[in-house]
C-alpha cells in the first residue's frame, strides 16, 4: 500500500544561541568563538522518549530550510522530496531537524555575521572553522533540544561528512548514519576545485581581503566559483542529455556572448547564486571540507567501541565523491565489524544525484529508518 | 518454521544455531537471510551484486553491501562470522580457491549449497539426447546460465579432501524432501557444512 506523500506545508525557521562569553566554543585550530547562533527548522512532533529525532546536515550551499515552505515562497526546501508526511523521512513518525553549519551564512554565525567586539561583520576576523566544529555546534543545539540519542542523522555531500563526524565524534549519541555521495577525506582532485573555486572569489578586485560589505560584493568571482562547482556536480553524459550543443539563438553569433545553452545556465546559476551566498562563507566552507579527514582507523578510534548502524549510499556517475570513496568508509566499517549497508545507485545525474535520485534514495532511506526504529517485525 | 520457505532455506535454518553471526555471499532478495534473522535471531549480513535484490533486502530490513563475491571479503577479520553462506552462488564464484579459503578465513564454518550436476537427470541428458543438462536444480540453457562452474557432489568431496576441508554435514536435497540414498546420482541440490 502506497501512502499519499504530502508537503509539510508552512514551516517557521528558528534560533539557538550559546556560547556567550566567557564559554566560547573553543575550536579545533585552538581559536574560540561565541556567541554562537543557529539556525535551525523541525518538522514533526518529538516523542516523548525523545527516541524519534533525525538530524538532517546539509550540503555546501544547503540551508536550514530542508523542506516544507516559508511563507509567501514558491518553492519548498532543498530536500523536500524525502522529508514529509509518508516520505522517506516521514514527519508522521520523526521529528525531523535541519539546521545551517556554521560559518554559512543562512542565518547561523558566519563571517558575514557581526563580530559583538566591533560591531561589524567577522570578514576574514572569522576564526577558520571545521567540520568538526560544525558538528560541535550541532550538539549543543541537540543537548538543547534535550534529545539525548539520535535516530539518525543524514545527509549528502558536505552533510555526508558531517555524519561521519557526528559518529566520530559522539558515537553514543547517533543511532545510525547515512552518508549519501561523500568521503572520508577529500582527494587532492577534490581540494584542487575547491581551490580554484577559492582563487575565484579571491581574485576578483571587490572580494577585497574579505571587506565587502558596506561596497559591492565579489559578484563575479563567486559565480565563477559556482560555476565550476556545477560542472563537477554534473556528468558527461547529463550535461549531454540536458544540453548537448544546443544553442541559444539558431545560429553562432561569431562573439564571446553565450552562444550555447550550457553556458547560458552556468551563467544562469553563478548570478542566482550570488544573491543568494556569501563569498566569504563560500572559502571558509569549502576550506573545513579541505580539512576534513576522517580517513582509516579515524573514523572509529581504536579504543572505542560503536552500535551506530550505517547505510552508505554513493552514484555510479558522481565522479567529484566517486563511488570508491564510499567504498572506502565501508571498508573501515567491515573491519571494525559494523553494522553497514552500501548501494551504488545507478544514476546518470553525477554528484546532483543525491538531491534528484528521489524513488531510489526512499526506498533505501525509508525502510532501513524503520529497521532501525522498530526492528524486524515492522520492516516486512 | 516457515512452511513457505524453500527446501534448501529450511535446512540452511535449522543447521545454523541461534544468535549466530551469519555472513551470504550472493544472498539474493535476502529471504534466508531474513528467515535466519526472525527464527534463529542471527545477526545477518549480506553481500550481493544485484541492484534490485539490494533494495529488496533493505526492505526487509536487512544489511547488506552492494558488491561481488570475489572481492568482498578481505576487510574482515579473522574468524568474524560463526556462518558465511554461499548457497546457490559458488556455481558463479570465478576465483573459486580464493572466495573458499576467504570464507573459510572470516568464518569458523561454511555453508556451501549447490546443484548437483550429476543428477540421474543430467546424466540422461548427456548420455542418451548429448545435450547440455537442464534439470530442476540447473534450469538454464547454455547461452543464459549465470554458472560458470559445474561441479557435482562427488566433485565437491574430491575438492574439500584436495583442501584439506573438514566436512562437518552434508545435506542431500530432493525435489520436496531430503534424499538418502545414491545422492551423488538422486540428489537435486547438496549443502555442505565446512570447516578449515
């Protein structure tokens, strides 16, 4: 039987703060910061054994607003698709939290937030932060919620990594984990387009050492940047079937003006995303996936023991986190003797997939969410 | 018990004790698994090749990694499984010596199930019309059987003695029922419990 899945309809994003002087979060490169805000948005009713709580940690560009809608928008949020009532993660049985990492710039402290000693935005005064500073911050917001064990937590990409650092770094805290499309460490070809992508914003002449906001914002490097961001989210063979050589006018205009409709929407979606991202967020994130390493016997300390079931999920097409790097956390799990399941999905849309491969991701999502909740008997 | 299961998944669940870590190697939509698990509260693990098994397995809730045999087993540890099952998949199995002594390396037993190529069926079939055998146990035709080994009981006994394999059980299966007699010649299919 197939349940209608439904939108949750209008959500309202909301705020923790901690951190206040003196009890700064003290980070891994031995700086601290507070206060720390987070944006953060639940969906769904907490149980009262507060044993339904799924933590949803999102992508580069993601936000808190993981699905359902604000008011007055046209579009939900970005993983609507699998959050909802009778989806994937079914708000009917889970309560569903999404919130924006820190150093973002979606409502959580971040370099475009106001530094209390001077009373203008961090900039480049923004202390260098990681994903597991990330993850730090996370679990307070979860200690605030007074959600002592999470059910899960899960997500794709730069979220991946943050589920591996949850279980890294709480292992009794997390129930299970679902990295989607990620790694345990980034390759140099990983760190490599994140650097351009960097030396993009850096060398437009409006980044400006990081002081732009009270001028014009460094437009044209960060859409640079997110342009090539995209080509790696793609595949050779979507991009053939989303846009071949068409062009955009019936002939070549025979000047550098978009001839192509491949260029027309990296252009498209460079200039939609400056309005929407903070340059300098974008180097300090991309800089914390460079960073992160959780790579061999790291992602399970020797001397500790773990009970987190893991279902790892990568895309045979994504070539930016290929599949070997899933593979390569699972080997970890089988010598540690974890509970793991892996799919390579059969997906044409490289890394996007894991925001597109909607059918393939609930079927996998959905039951091994209600192994883990209820065990067998409910699974059949 | 399950009345519904087949034969081979039937015997396969009662060899196996309660509790026990189990590891198959090719497990399908994971049924055996799934049995082991509700009747014998084993702690199951799959691995298989297929991606639409995969998702069946997930959805009976089952752990399973999306890969081959040949290559799945070098991260475990020693001795990791009480059971690693190759039922109905050592016939597809191309580095036969290296999958065996793996699954004889992160298991204390193995539980090997295959069809039995010399079935008085087979033998009619080659002997009588000379035509590649196509039995109950081995329905495919030539040019679309997933097997690339073909081995009979006989062949599987010569093969463990070669090994220096400890044959703890072994099982002979009939149409509906188990065989006694003459198996290597009326058995259908054969399960082997082994040891290194």
């Amino acid at each position: 039987m197939t349940l209608k899945s439904e939108s949750i309809g209008l959500v309202k994003q909301q705020y923790f703060t901690f951190a206040e002087p003196p009890n700064e979060l003290k980070l891994d490169s031995g700086k601290t910061l507070g206060p720390i805000t987070i944006a953060y948005e639940t969906y769904g009713e907490l149980n009262a054994d507060k044993s339904n709580a799924i933590l949803v940690v999102h992508a580069l560009s993601g936000d808190a607003h993981a699905a359902g809608f604000h008011e007055g928008d046209k579009n939900p949020g970005w993983w609507d698709d699998l959050i909802g009532p009778n989806k994937a993660l079914d708000t009917g049985r889970y309560f569903v939290i999404c919130s924006n990492i820190i150093g973002g710039c979606k409502g959580s402290t971040g370099p475009s937030s106001i530094n209390p000693k001077t009373g203008k935005p961090y900039a480049l005064d923004f202390p260098i932060i990681t994903i597991g500073d990330m993850v730090r911050a996370q679990k307070h917001l979860i200690d605030y919620l007074g959600i002592r064990k999470l059910l899960c937590v899960v997500g794709g990409s730069v979220g991946g990594m943050q589920v591996l650092q949850w279980v890294a770094s709480y292992p009794k805290s997390v129930q299970s984990a679902i990295p989607i499309a990620t790694a345990a460490k980034h390759s140099p070809q990983q760190i490599a387009f994140d650097e351009v992508g960097r030396q993009a914003v850096m060398a437009d002449p409006a980044w400006n050492q990081g002081n732009y906001y009270d001028s014009s914002k460094p437009e044209r490097g960060l859409a640079v940047a997110r342009m090539i961001g995209h080509i790696t989210y793609m595949s050779d063979k979507s991009m053939e079937e989303k846009f071949s050589r068409k062009l955009k006018d019936k002939d070549y205009s025979f000047k550098f003006t978009t001839d192509f409709e491949v260029e027309g929407y990296l252009r498209y979606r460079g200039d939609n995303f400056v309005k929407r991202f903070d340059a300098n967020s974008y180097l300090y994130i991309t800089k914390a996936m460079d960073y992160f390493d959780l790579s061999g016997a790291k992602l399970i300390p020797k001397d500790k023991s773990i009970d987190v079931r893991f279902l790892v999920i990568s895309f045979k097409s994504d070539w930016l986190y290929p599949s070997y790097q899933s593979q390569d956390i699972v080997r970890q799990l089988k010598i540690r003797g974890v509970d793991a399941t892996y799919c390579e999905i059969n997906s044409t849309y490289g890394h996007d997939a894991f925001l597109l491969e909607v059918e393939e991701e609930t079927r996998l999502i959905k039951h091994f969410l209600k192994k883990t909740f209820h065990g067998y008997n409910i699974a059949r | 018990m399950s009345q519904h299961a087949s034969l081979d998944y039937r015997i396969i669940t009662e060899i196996v004790e309660p509790g026990s870590k189990v590891l198959d190697l090719g497990c399908g939509n994971g049924e055996l698994l799934y049995l082991l698990a509700k009747e014998k509260s084993a702690v199951v693990q799959g691995i298989e090749l297929s991606d639409e098994a995969i998702y069946q397995c997930v959805e009976k809730g089952l752990s399973v990694f999306h890969s081959d045999i040949d290559s799945g087993l070098t991260e475990y540890p020693d001795k990791s499984f009480d059971y690693v099952v190759l039922n109905q998949s050592l016939q597809e199995v191309k580095k036969i010596d290296f999958v065996m002594d793996e699954a004889l390396r992160v298991g204390k037993k193995a539980v090997i199930g295959f069809s039995n190529f010399a079935h008085i069926q087979a033998r009619f079939m080659m002997f009588f019309r000379g035509k590649a055998p196509i039995t109950k146990s081995l329905p495919y035709r030539w040019f679309d059987t997933p097997n690339v080994r073909f081995l009979s009981i006989s062949d599987f006994k010569d093969y463990c003695a070669v090994k220096g394999f400890k044959i703890l059980q072994v099982r002979y299966l009939g149409k509906e029922k188990e065989v006694r007699l003459w198996p290597n010649l009326l058995a259908l299919n054969a399960i082997f419990v082994i040891q290194k």
